[in-house]
C-alpha cells in the first residue's frame, strides 16, 4: 500500500460569510478569539493557546464553507496527499493562503473540501495572558463534525487513506456504522463523520478550559442580546463525555464549545460502541436537541466553484 500522509491534527477552518462585520463581531467581539490579520473582505482568528490561525471568515455573496483543513508533519507529507488524489481519482490543485504558502486542496470522495499544509505563520502563546482573556476562553480548535450520507465509505477513507483512528462509533440496528469519531492528536477526536443529508459541515468545534467556560459564554451572548445563537445546551455528551454548548453564527453556522473529554493514545485503545436507540449517547444529561441540530448544516463548496450537490 502507498505510504500514508501523515496528520498530525485538525488545522483550520475556512468560511463564507455575508456579514463579515457582524461575524467579527460573534468570533471575536463575543467568544474572544484573537484576530492575526485582516483584509477588507477577511478576518483571521485563533484561540488562546493557538500558535497559528484557526478560522478564516471570508466574506461572499452566500454562507458557505470553502474549506477544512489538516495540518501533516512534514513536507513530504503533501506530496504523498497529492499522491493519494490522483490514485482516488479525485480533483486536486495546490493553493496558498494567508501564513499558509503551500496547501494541496482535494474534493474527498464524499465531497468534503478539505486542505492539507504543513508550513504556517506562527504566534507567540496567549495562553497565560490572563489579563487580556475576553469571551468565555476559547483554547483552541478541537474537531470537525460532518454530515455524511454513507457514513462506511467515509470512515473508509479517514481511516485507511488518512491513517485516522477510530475511538467512538455508533450502530444501527442492522450493525452498520451510522456515525463514526476520528482522532490523530490523542483526545476523542479530530473529525466525526454523522449520518444526514450531505456532504455538510455540521459544525467546527473549540475547546474551552473548564465546564465554567460553557457557563459563561451562555452568560455573554444572553447579555448582549443574542440569545437566538444559543442552539442547544449546556448539557454533556455520552459520546466523548464532554461538555457542551452548540451555538449559531451570524449566517447559521453551528460552532460547538467543548471540554472534558479524555486521552485516546494507548496501543491497547479500544474504540467505545453505541447503539442508535441508546438517548445516553448523545445526551448523557440536559435537554434533547432541538429538531434544527439534526437537519440543518452548512453547504460546501464544489471544486470547480458553487456548491456541492446535497444528498442523502
């Protein structure tokens, strides 16, 4: 089998947006992510403990997600994605963006954008700046959750192609994978791929320090009058243990606040298996999720421009 690319982690997100002032505003203003850089028709961000940027808004005629990207520990490591592309038989370019000279862009076989990059622009921590935190303390990018009309092919690719391993997974009554967790950086994981009409962006998900962050980030958007942006939570999932809270951007993209899940490393890790009908998994304990959190994500671009065909 051709070597692998290895990745290290999930890197960055980048986003459409309409209102680029009011998007600002959410990421930056409210849930205090730090800007690194700023164009007229784009703002990049990252959280506290980041030493690079973590989301790019863009701003467009239409909400959308242009990309999600994995950073790959060497150099090398692109050319082998590049490899992979071609032997998939699945469109490919290379690309640059801002702190980012190389990425190679694929459209994956399920039509997720997804970019890899090994080289990025770096910043000094924030992470002990305790006098300039703002907004509840987001820490840094955790995950990507995906809408996924075949859940087992993409589990396929994910973990076969990109070396992912599988920590969490769900069944259905038939024993077929209904929803998937993938990690390569060690805690639950780095994307999670989810049965629904796609290929969608569910939601791009930041840690946060403690359960305390949750709390207070409710606080910050009910007090500054955007109480419509909280979606669902607080609660704690069964699925990862963690804490959560799912909010809603300015142009409904789901962006998930998460803490406490747990380490993955060992050799001896055995993935946990849910059955469908079991409410623990998605709910350990708080209120059920409303019907908007199971039908309603983000389109993706297509490769060659506009959006790609949902299914499923």
């Amino acid at each position: 089998m051709p070597e692998r690319p290895n990745v290290v982690r999930a890197g960055h997100a980048v986003l459409y947006v309409t209102d680029l002032d009011a998007s600002r505003t959410f990421y930056e203003d409210l849930l205090g992510l730090h800007p690194v850089h700023r164009t007229a028709d784009a703002v990049y961000l990252r959280g506290w403990e980041e030493r690079e940027w973590s989301l790019a808004l863009r701003r467009a005629s239409a909400a959308g997600v242009r990309h999600l990207a994995f950073k790959v520990w060497e150099e090398a490591d692109l050319d082998r994605v590049v490899a992979l592309a071609r032997r998939l038989e699945v469109p490919w370019r290379e690309e640059e963006e801002f702190d980012r000279p190389r990425m190679v862009r694929v459209q994956d076989p399920s039509g997720f954008p997804l970019a890899f990059y090994r080289r990025a622009g770096r910043y000094p921590s924030r992470l002990q700046a305790y006098h300039e935190y703002r907004g509840p303390g987001l820490q840094r990018l955790d995950h990507f959750n995906l809408f996924c009309p075949d859940v087992p092919r993409a589990l396929a690719f994910y973990t076969e192609e990109l070396g992912l391993r599988l920590t969490e997974y769900t069944v259905d009554e038939e024993e077929r994978v209904w929803a998937a967790w993938l990690q390569r950086k060690g805690n639950v994981h780095d994307v999670a791929l989810t049965t629904g009409a796609g290929p969608r962006l569910h939601h791009v998900a930041y840690w946060v320090p403690d359960p305390l962050a949750v709390l207070r980030a409710a606080d910050i958007l009910a007090a500054a009058g955007h109480l419509e942006a909280l979606e669902r939570g607080p609660g704690r999932h069964g699925i990862s243990n963690a804490m959560f809270l799912y909010l809603r951007d300015p142009d409904g993209h789901r962006v998930e606040l998460y803490t406490g899940d747990y380490l993955t490393v060992d050799p001896e890790f055995e993935p946990a298996r849910w059955h469908l009908q079991d409410p623990r998994r998605q709910t350990l304990w708080g209120q059920r999720a409303p019907e908007s959190w199971f039908q309603e994500g983000s389109r993706v671009e297509a490769f060659g421009g506009g959006w790609v065909e949902v299914a499923g």
